[in-house]
C-alpha cells in the first residue's frame, strides 16, 4: 500500500443475497484529500462506506484502511481501527434524549478515560468549530435541520478521527444550511489534517470543495479524478450525472416487459 494513500480497494465484489451491487471496484483514496463517490441511487456508495467501516464483508476483494485489510481483523483491532474513523450518517444519528454537548461529548466519554474537565474543553472547542458553542445546551429536539448536521459532524470529528465519511450530508438541506455543512467538511479537513469520503447526490455543491471525484455505475468504477476534470469530461454517464440530462445511460425505467405485453395479462372488466 502507498504512503500516500490512506484508503485502498481492489477488484472488490459484494451482493446482497443474488442482487450484485459492487462488481470489480478498485479506487483509492488519498491521504489529506476530500473525494466524493457520486452515482445513481443503488449504486452502492453506502455500501462502499459499510466496507470501509468494516461492518460488511466483501464477497472477493481488499480493502485496505491505513496499510491493514479491514475484513480480515479481529473484534479488537477492528475496533482500534474504527476509533480512528469518523461517520456522519445520512439523517444526523443524534441521540434524541440527549442535549448537543452531550452528543458530541459521547464518543470522547465512550472510548476515552479523559477527565470531565478536558471532555468539556474537547466538546466546546468542536462546537466552536461549527458556529454551534452557544447551541451546547440545546436538546436535539430544538435544532434546526442545519443546526443538527453540524452538531453530528462535530460528534464526528470528536476523536480527532484520521478519516470521516459523510453519507449524503446534504440531504435536505436548504441551500444556506448545504453552504455552510460545504464550508465546514472542507475547512476541518484541512484544519485537522483529515482524509474524507462525501457520498452525495448533489453534484454542484460538492465539486465546489472537493479534490477528487469517483463515479460509480453498474457496480464499477467508471471515472475518477480531478473535480475541474470531471465537469468537462465527455463519458457518456459522468455527462448525464454532471449536467442531470434525461437522455443516457442511466435508465429511468427499471427493466421490465414491454408495456403492452403487461396491460395484455390484465384481467378485462
């Protein structure tokens, strides 16, 4: 594995049950870079995260988080590798009983034998680092749905994780509160010294701040590189994601029979 790359994946195979999702992946991951994997929905980008955790298991194939194969360590030392990581799932995670400092202050409480005091300095410099240090009391049931996406990145970033994966952190947001969760994913990355993953949809914010691009379709890998490359690239499925046009090869209809064979079988009135 190179030095240069935190994360690396070869020729990886999964399915769930007989339904293949990832055929043949390879890609890499750079140390110190923000990349996004961006395909249509059911391509298996979540499942690509769930790989790199650890909490699936390929059918064939290596993946490789820090020079160690994750499916092939035991209990313990998958669990030293994952409190190196940090997950920003799709809707938040927030603990809903739980106030915003005691959110962030889980992990640290969690995996750590910090004392109380350093916990709270921990958990207010995180907040500071999202806008949200004067939320820190809040519970989670007050939070707008900005408010809450900063407070779960904050809990991301809590243990100071080497990597950090975003499931579509940009889900339903509206476009000041995208801008900002933008910002923030670029901004800690570099202020930390972090390597991330973005699985998302939305093509236009994420190629603002992201370093490289991965496209996924029909299980494989079929484009990756430079987000500038990637807005002018001419293959015929990054054209259509890029610029969200009807027409290419990525279907709107799943396969089916013709139309009329269907309305045939239908019981007449």
């Amino acid at each position: 594995m190179s030095n240069d790359n935190l994360v690396e994946i070869r020729n990886l195979h999964f399915a769930y049950g007989e339904r293949q999702v990832l055929s043949g992946i390879d890609l890499v991951i750079p140390r110190g870079k923000v990349v996004a994997v961006l395909g249509a929905s059911g391509c298996g980008k979540t499942t690509l995260l769930r790989l790199i955790g650890g909490q699936a298991r390929p059918a064939a194939g290596s993946v490789r988080v820090a020079g160690q194969v994750v499916h092939e360590l035991g209990n313990d030392a998958l669990y030293r590798l994952r409190r190196r990581m940090g997950m920003m799932f799709q809707a938040g995670g927030l603990f809903s009983d739980l106030s915003v400092f005691d959110n962030v202050a889980y992990p640290l409480r969690e995996h750590t034998d910090l004392p109380e005091t350093m916990i709270r300095d921990l958990v207010l410099m995180k907040l500071h680092a999202v806008g949200l240090r004067g939320a820190r009391d809040l519970m989670t049931g007050e939070l707008s749905g900005g408010m809450a996406r900063r407070v779960a990145l904050a809990r991301a970033v809590a243990l100071d994780p080497m990597l950090i994966m975003y499931d579509e952190p940009f889900a339903g947001l509206d476009p000041i509160s995208l801008g900002v969760i933008a910002n923030i994913i670029r901004r800690l990355n570099d202020a930390l010294g972090l390597t991330s993953i973005v699985v998302t949809y939305d093509i236009a914010e994420s190629l603002k701040i992201v370093d490289e691009v991965c496209f996924i379709d029909d299980g494989k890998v079929v484009a990756t590189g430079p987000a500038r490359d990637m807005i002018a690239s001419a293959h015929p499925f990054v054209h259509q994601f890029v610029h969200g046009e009807e027409d290419g090869p990525v279907r709107f209809h799943f396969p089916a029979r013709p139309l009329p064979s269907d309305f045939a079988l239908a019981p007449l009135a």
